[in-house]
DNA sequence: AACTAAATGCAATAATGTTGCAATTAGCTC
DNA sequence: GAGCTAATTGCAACATTATTGCATTTAGTT
C-alpha cells in the first residue's frame, strides 16, 4: 500500500510531497520493473510532469528506505511488497509477461551464506533473482505446446 | 585462459581478430567486472585504440558464447572463469576491493527452483550474487576492529 | 500568515548505448 | 604468397540514461 510507504517517509522526517506520492503511486500500480524515465513517461500520460532529475533522487530516496527495490535483471525499480525487511529480498521474473513477485526465505539464505563461506567469503547480502515463467504464462505455454501436437 | 576463449571462437565459426584478443586479455587480466568503456580505457593506456562499438560488440557475442558474463550488480562484465556451464554461475564480490570469484552449487539451483514452485513460477534461471567480504578484506577489517579496541 | 529547511525544477553536461554504412581484415582458395 | 569474400571493425551521427550546481518552490512548522 501506498499509505504505509507514507508513513515510512513521515517516520524518518522526509516531506510528503506530491512528486513522491506520484511516484509511489505509479510503482503501486505498474505490476513490473520501471525505470526513472519510464515513471515520467507514465505521469505524462495522466497529464503530469515530473522532471527526470526529481524522479532519480526520489527513486534514491526510496531505494535508500528499502520502500523500493532495483531488480538487477532489468535495471528498473519495483515497489517493495513485504511488511519489513526480514532479510534478503528475492525476485521472481516472468520473461514473458514481465510480472514480478517478491519473497523472502531466510533458508535460502542460509545456504548461500554457507556456501560461499566455504570459499573464504564472508557475505552480507544476497541478490538472488529467478527468471522464468509465472504460472499464468506456464499454462498457456503449455496449451500451446498441446495443441501443436495432435 | 585466453587460449580457452580463442578454441571456442574458432569452434563456433567465428573470427579470431585483432580487437578479440585484446578484449579477451583485458578481461582475463582483470579481477574485477569492467564496463566497455572501463576497458576502452584500460587499452588507451597500452596504447590500443578500439571503438566503444566494436568493444560492445565483441562483449556481446563473449556473453552470447558464455565466455563472459554481466554482473548485475555492477553492471561490468567479466570473464568466465569455469570450463563449461554446468548450470547457473554465481558469483561472490567483495564490496571492498571488488574481487570477484565465480562458483557453481547445483544443490542451491535446486532450493531455489523449489521456492520458488512453491509460489507457482516455473524458474528457469537463476541470477544470484552475494556482497560481502573477501577473505583479505575480512581480515584486515578484523586487525582495525582489534587495533581499536586496546 | 510567515518562516525555513527540504525538495523540486532548470540548464547544462557527462556517460552510456545504438544504428547504418563504408572501410578493413581473417581465413579461405588457388 | 596473392586474391577473394564474408565477417568484422571504424566512423559518424544520434538516442538514451544519468549527474551536478544553483535558483525557485513548497511542506511542515511556528
């Protein structure tokens, strides 16, 4: 929820400023990665103008409180979903429709941890993204694939 | 090795050139992930001159070939540095000095592509890299923790 | 309503990527 | 080793993305 990014922001003492609501709006709604010009592309459709430079800082901004995230495969910036960081945040990507979904798995973490201290590494964080296809995306695939072969 | 590269090039039906080795010694020296223009710079200075188009297209057709991969992190490419794909590379970078080591661990492949079935995705590749520490950063990160407390 | 630090807009610039086409070259054949 | 040709590179122009300093505006307060 939009809400809850807000009070983030008025917990930490920043402005609520209408830029910053746009912006967390857009990246509310937008079920995939945007980047900084694609929010200001979106905005100007609806009729309102952010300045690149304004959405870069915000994006900053919003990354540095954890309220967003950049997904490494595609550069672009999501709206973080989960309560509180519990952790390393993980992405699924469906190459095919673009959607996202956000987890957690503090196992996972576990392992890799695990595993690359076994190579004299001492790690902190994790970036852990999987591309593939969403469930949606897997049926039709898999539709298709049915009514190729009769 | 570059040699490695050169066999695989050759294998595949493309030329050896010029240009091709150099980028491929460059990333072979280099333990850190490089830009194309990081590596445009880096042979200006042994007085190699490339154009950043053809180092773009050369970086591409070594990813194409899995001779190099794009760190997400980063951005920077580097080489390959194990003999075949068994499956998803890895990597650990250190935050520090920036070394990189590559690793493969079917057994994380295999958790993650569970997790991630469990959210109904069908996961078909995994991009991981953990941040964190090197062994010689860690130890020295130790020795000024216990130089500051006497 | 007035105040002020924070935030935004603006302008200029830097850095990074991309495309089409002409010139060059690696690897082949003779 | 000379000549041939497709593959590769260089060039030029352009598109996109990102950064910086400073003037202007605004949110939150008094």
């Amino acid at each position: 929820m939009v809400q809850d990014s807000i009070q983030v922001l008025q917990a930490q003492g920043y402005k609520v400023t209408k830029p910053r609501r746009q912006v967390l709006e857009i990246l509310d709604r937008a079920q995939r990665p945007l980047s900084p010009y694609d929010i200001q592309r979106l905005l100007r459709q609806q009729g309102k103008y952010l300045n690149h430079v304004t959405i870069y800082r915000i994006l900053d901004l919003f990354y540095s409180l954890n309220l967003a995230h950049k997904l490494l495969s595609t550069g672009g910036f999501v709206k973080c979903t989960l309560p509180s960081e519990e952790g390393c945040h993980r992405f699924m990507v469906c190459h095919r429709c673009g959607a996202i979904q956000e987890f957690v798995d503090p196992q996972l973490c576990l392992q890799e941890s695990k595993s690359t201290r076994n190579l004299g590494f001492h790690t902190e964080y994790h970036f852990s993204e999987s591309s593939g296809l969403c469930s949606n995306c897997y049926r039709k695939q898999l539709q298709k694939q049915g009514n190729a072969q009769p």
